[in-house]
C-alpha cells in the first residue's frame, strides 16, 4: 500500500491554559502563562510553591457519579481531550471504522494521585485494605482504555510511557499507523494530572523545579514548572479527509526518535540531534525549509543548553533563521502530555501564522543563543515546523509538522 | 586533621558514590571523584538526612567539591544552632 498523506482534523485541550482549543490558544499567542500557587495538595509543605494547574475543574460538568469513580483525574483529561478532538473531527465512527481506528496516548506516571491518595489510607490512616478499583484506575493505559470504550474503537489501542517524550512518541506511532495505512483513523495525544504530594515530593528531591516561574532559555531560569492536562489528535489520511470536506488543521509528515544512550538524567547533545535529523530524514525535508520549533524548553540549566546546542547541530546554519520557542513557559511542563500540548501548540501557530512566545523572558543566556521568542507572539509564516520532546532516561521523540 | 562534620561528609560520599573512603579527601572535586550533578544531588540528601537540615535548591545545584559542602553544612549548622538557642515560647 503506497504511504498516505496524513492529516490532523480534530484538536482537544485542556490545560491550565483552558478546558478548550479556543481558550488555550487565546493564551498562547498572547503570551499569558498558566502558572500559579499550587491549589491542588498544600504547597506550604513544598520548597516551590507555582504549578500550572487545571483551575475552575469540576469532574461532574463530563462524567457521571458511575463513571468518576473509574477514572483517576488523568484519564478524566484524555476522555476530555479526546471527546473535543472527534467532535471538532466531524469523524463518524462507523462500524466499519471502529475495528481499523487506533488510539495511542502517552503518559508519564498515570494514575498516580489515586495511588498517592490509596497508600495515605493505608500507611497513614492505618487502613487495612485500599480501593478495589485502584489498580485500573492507576494503570497508564487508563486513559486509551476509555476512550477505545467510550467511542467503541477496538483497533490497535495502547500507551506510551517514556518519561517527557510519552506523547511525542504516542503521536509518531499513530502517524506511521495512519501513514503505512494500517490503520484508517487514530485519536493520538497524552495526559497527566502529576499533582499528588508524593510526587511532588519526588520531583522536590530532584531539585529542577523553579522556585518561582519557568523562564526557558533566559539566564536567570531556574528550573521547570509542572503542569498538567491532555491534548488529543484526530489523524486521517489525507485522501479521505478532504475527501468527506473534513477541516485540515495540517500534516504531521514526519517523526525521528534516538537514544542518548548515555546519563539517565543529565541529556547528551547527540541523542537529540540526532532524534531531529531523524524526524527531517523521515518528512523528506531539508533543514532551511523549517520556520518553526517547538522546543523541548524545560526551563532548567542543562536542557535548554544541550537543547540550543543540539539544534545548531542538527540545522547547521540554518539554526540561525529559525524561531525556536518553549510554550512550557506558559502550559508548564505536563510529562507525558507535554508533546500533545504543543503539537497543538505548533499546529495552530502554523495555521493561525502566529508564533507562540518563550513567556518569562528576561535575559539572553550566550549559551542559548537562539531566536527564542521572547514574551511576543511574533506574526510569521512558514511551511515547516518541529516540535521537540527530549525524556528523562534519554529517549528523545521528535515530529515534524506541516502547514495546512 | 579533618574534624567530625569532614570525617561524616567524607564517608557519605564513599557511601554513596560506592568508592574506597580512602579515595575521598577533604579536598576532592566532584569531578575527580567521578560525582556527576545526579550524584552530587543524592549526596545532598544523604547530607540532610544525617544532619537533620535542609538544603536549599540554588546552595545544593552549586556544590562542586567537598571543602563546598562542608563549608556550606557549617553555615546551615551554625544558623540552625542559633535559631535552637530561642527559648520556646
């Protein structure tokens, strides 16, 4: 079967940023982070105390008292996000579709405030047993499970869990999915909902959480904000989106992944590098016809180094015409959601010809000496853009996107 | 000759890092230790359990030799032992 065009028609989000597309791209080309007082465990116990949390969040506006108690707060997001995406699709999911439709998510520590809150019941309140339906709301394929469910999609259907890159790579296998025509349809993306005080404590030890705000790539930055949410793709093959006059949000045309091989923390400049050449070789695409990244742009000293270092080596003199930009600045970094957050991020910056800004700026840092843009949404168009996502444990996940 | 806050930080870092207490001097770098950022994090928080203290984030990112974190023990130490001399209330 010859490969096919693949197109993204649908879009869902939700964020601290907003609970739609419309809403978190308001944010995002305004420049308006998401970042404020953790609300959801008491930061008073926390050395940082900013979080880029899902605010004014009632699970009860989108799921009935039954079904809540299935879904931990991640999975609750990817119903969410997944639910706007195929209504925003105008799919229809026919009985001939459902059996060749495929969901792949990412997520990086699944229902983990399920788990967090069981384990106080047991360690803390010396409770002899925990709830019966810890396990599956816990498990990181929770999220895919119910929309498969939900939606009665029961193609290939499974999650990714690599850290930071879990929703890149989620995405990219659904794209090759649809590409290689194995399947006729995917809802592709990630969700985290990361704020359990025993997670928080983990990432407190790991002392790369800023204190204050997230400031990629300026001097002065101090470490990352966690945030959470979802973002869901519908994927289709071009042919028959245009086809039923499905709208085109754009393509994703290409996806590279690498191993670092190397720290199972601290990044190497090869391995991303060489996860974005990958992700160029695979779209057919040469380094100056890219516009645009999305960069990985945690905020913390060592990946926004590596990160600047490793695009001048994949893009050459090329890396000097590029807007490269880190959108956690405003949506925080979500872990296994994150590249679901910003391939919306970068579709619509493509498609709305508006480059969503580094938030926070303040300083230029010699050693992230890209055009990062700084605070202001920059009006700009471009045919090629890339959204980077480098994980913890150095597997790095890059896609390549092109304007509708 | 080392007193007791060296002597403990210098087994802690021969604890931790899994290397000869004989190899850790109280002058060694990180980096002829062969400690990388994630070790140097680990050791902090063998440091604050031992000592019952807490490190704050920018003193622990910017440790990179042995005479640091035993300089910068003493100063938490110091300010803890002053701030115990308040009578209780």
């Amino acid at each position: 079967m010859p490969q096919q065009r693949v197109a993204i028609t649908g879009m869902g989000i939700i964020s601290a940023l907003g609970a739609d597309l419309a809403a978190n791209w308001s944010s995002l080309s305004q420049g308006k982070a998401g970042i404020s007082t953790i609300q959801l465990v008491d930061a008073s116990k926390l050395r940082f105390q900013n979080g880029a949390e899902v605010r004014e969040y009632d699970p009860a506006q989108h799921f009935k008292s039954n079904q809540i108690d299935f879904l931990d707060r991640f999975a609750q997001f990817a119903l969410i996000a997944a639910r706007q995406a195929l209504a925003d699709s105008g799919l229809k999911i026919t009985a001939e579709l459902a059996g060749k439709m495929a969901v792949v998510t990412g997520s990086c520590v699944g229902g983990q405030t399920s788990q967090d809150a069981g384990f106080v019941n047991l360690y803390q309140k010396n409770s002899p047993r925990v709830h019966p339906l810890l396990i599956p709301r816990t498990m990181a394929n929770a999220g895919a499970s119910h929309i498969s469910m939900e939606f009665g999609i029961y193609g290939p259907v499974y999650t990714i869990s690599t850290a930071c890159s879990s929703a890149n790579h989620a995405i990219g296998n659904a794209f090759w999915m649809v590409r290689s025509g194995q399947v006729e349809a995917a809802i592709t993306g990630g969700s985290e909902a990361p704020f359990s005080m025993g997670l928080l404590k983990a990432w407190e030890a790991m002392r790369v959480v800023s204190p204050e705000t997230c400031r990629p790539f300026s001097k002065d930055r101090k470490g990352l904000i966690l945030g959470e949410g979802a973002g869901m793709l519908v994927l289709e093959p071009m042919e028959k989106a245009l086809a039923r006059g499905a709208t085109i949000y754009g393509e994703i045309v290409g996806f590279g992944m690498s191993s670092d091989a190397g720290h199972i923390t601290a990044p190497t400049l090869r391995g991303p590098a060489m996860a974005m050449q990958a992700a160029l070789l695979d779209a057919g695409i040469a380094p100056e016809q890219v516009g645009y990244i999305n960069a990985h742009g945690t905020g913390t000293q060592a990946n926004d180094q590596t990160e600047t270092r490793a695009i001048r080596e994949a893009f050459g003199k090329s890396a000097d015409r590029l807007a490269v930009s880190s959108t956690k600045s405003m949506h925080g970094h979500t872990l296994g959601a994150a590249g679901a957050l910003e391939a919306v991020a970068t579709v619509m910056a493509m498609r709305e010809k508006i480059i969503p800004p580094t938030a926070n700026f303040t300083t230029p840092d010699p050693d992230c000496d890209l055009d990062v843009v700084p605070n202001q949404a920059r009006p700009a168009e471009f045919e090629y853009s890339l959204s980077n996502s480098f994980a913890f444990g150095g597997l790095n996940a890059v896609l390549a996107f092109r304007r509708a | 000759m080392p007193d007791n806050i060296t002597e403990k930080v210098l087994d802690l870092i021969a604890d931790t890092k899994r290397i000869p207490r004989e190899q850790v001097s109280p002058t060694s770098t990180f980096e002829e230790l062969g400690l990388d950022s994630l070790d140097a994090i680990n050791l902090v928080f063998e440091v604050e359990s031992t000592f019952n203290i807490s490190v704050p984030d920018s003193v622990a990112n910017s440790m990179t030799s042995v005479p640091q974190v035993v300089e910068e023990l003493r100063k938490i130490l110091a300010t803890q032992s002053t701030s115990q001399q308040t009578p209780p209330e």
